[in-house]
C-alpha cells in the first residue's frame, strides 16, 4: 500500500507541449514532446505513446507531468519526463491536463 509520504515523493508539474516530432526509431508507436515547465524548470523533453493525438491537437496544450523520475533512454532519445494519462481501453492513454489551460506553468500538481 502507498503512503502519503510515497506520494510527496513524486514531482508532478503543469507543462505546455510547445514541440512535436514523429519518432519513427520508437517500437511502439510515439512522439518526441518538448514541453515546457516554465522558469525554474524550463523545457523537458518526453516520450509519448499519444498517437491517436495529432501534433496539432497536442501543440499548445498543457499536460501534467512527473519531473523527478531519472530520464529513461528510448531508442537513443532520452526521455526526461513522464507525462501522466488516463488509460483508455480504446485509445490508450488519454492525457490529464488541467482544466484551466492559463494556470502557470510550473505549477505543482497536489
């Protein structure tokens, strides 16, 4: 069972994908995100086995993300962040994102 203090552990912060690329070396089918976390934790980059999203659905929209877990190598692409979803037995993961998209970037996830 996780304990609260198990929770505090995790770094999730609010980001905007400012950056999409296809990532063809990937096994599974993913992007290459640029997300932004603003000034104290500027721009990471991620990961994402999102591809029911097209890049233009993706651009501009704030996500919520794990900014503390150590990066993971992906086909050679070092994937800093861990951007949260929902799983969607149809979709796959659906992306949680605040429901106001001008929060600040940055902002801890509590």
């Amino acid at each position: 069972m996780a304990t609260i203090d198990d929770f505090d552990k995790l770094d999730m912060r609010v980001g905007r994908v400012i950056g999409v690329e296809d990532f063809p070396e990937a096994r599974v089918p993913a992007w290459k995100l640029e997300i932004d976390f603003g000034p104290e934790l500027g721009v990471k980059r991620s990961s994402a086995q999102i591809k029911h999203y097209s890049p233009e659905q993706l651009e501009g929209r704030t996500v919520v993300a794990v900014v503390n877990s150590p990066p993971r190598r992906i086909a050679g692409f070092a994937s800093e962040v861990l951007v949260l979803g929902a799983l969607d037995p149809e979709k796959g993961v659906v992306l949680l994102t605040p429901d106001d998209p001008d929060v600040d970037l940055g902002s801890r996830i509590a």
